[in-house]
C-alpha cells in the first residue's frame, strides 16, 4: 500500500502527515479517508479547482492527466509543472509527497 506523505499545511494539516493510500483511488479520497478536509467543490468531478495539490515526488507515478484536469489546472492558484486536480490523481504503486497550496480559488465560497 502506497504512503502519502503530506507537507505541513496551516490549516488543513499543520503537522503534515504520512498516510496509506488504497492504489487506484485518488489523492482526495486518500486525503479525505484520513480527515485531511481538502476542499472539493465540485464533489470530484472535475469541474473546479479547489483539490488542486502540487505532487512534490512520485509525479510519473499517476495517471495522465485528461485535457478538462490540464484546461481547469490553468485556472488554479500557484500552478506548478507538477500541480494535479487531486480528485483526478489516481495514486499506483508508488509513494507520493504532496502539498496542498496555501489558498484556492473557490467562487461558491467567495460568493461570486
């Protein structure tokens, strides 16, 4: 079983932390399995980019992205070259390090 290991977030995991992870699921059920509340909007459906998580190792690991994740990853804050929707990032075999930014752009809380 593969170890998710999250950097320390400020509100959302301030300790970070090391979690296992079911292969196949996505890095936000994993998340979400261990109380970690990344947000998700759009109830993982690939319409926001609220789960957006930089994948600091074990990038080449997960499934390729589909061109709607690349084209919403677009719009997310702090993209990086290794930024996923973690709602669309099917976790393998291989141990993972990620971070989750420090904001996210969420218009239905941000009542716009």
């Amino acid at each position: 079983m593969p170890t998710i290991t999250v950097l320390p977030h400020p509100t959302l995991c301030p300790e970070g932390a090391r979690i296992q992870a079911l292969s196949g699921s996505t890095i936000c059920e994993a998340l979400l399995d261990h109380d970690i509340e990344i947000e998700h909007a759009c109830d993982m459906s690939c319409a926001c980019t609220t789960c957006h998580v930089v994948v600091r190792e074990g990038f080449s690991s997960l499934n390729e992205a589909t061109e709607d994740e690349d084209d919403l990853l677009d719009k997310a804050w702090g993209l990086e070259p290794q930024s996923r929707l973690s709602c669309q990032a099917r976790v393998a075999q291989t141990d993972l390090t990620v971070e989750i930014p420090r904001y996210t752009i969420n218009h239905a809380r941000e009542n716009h």
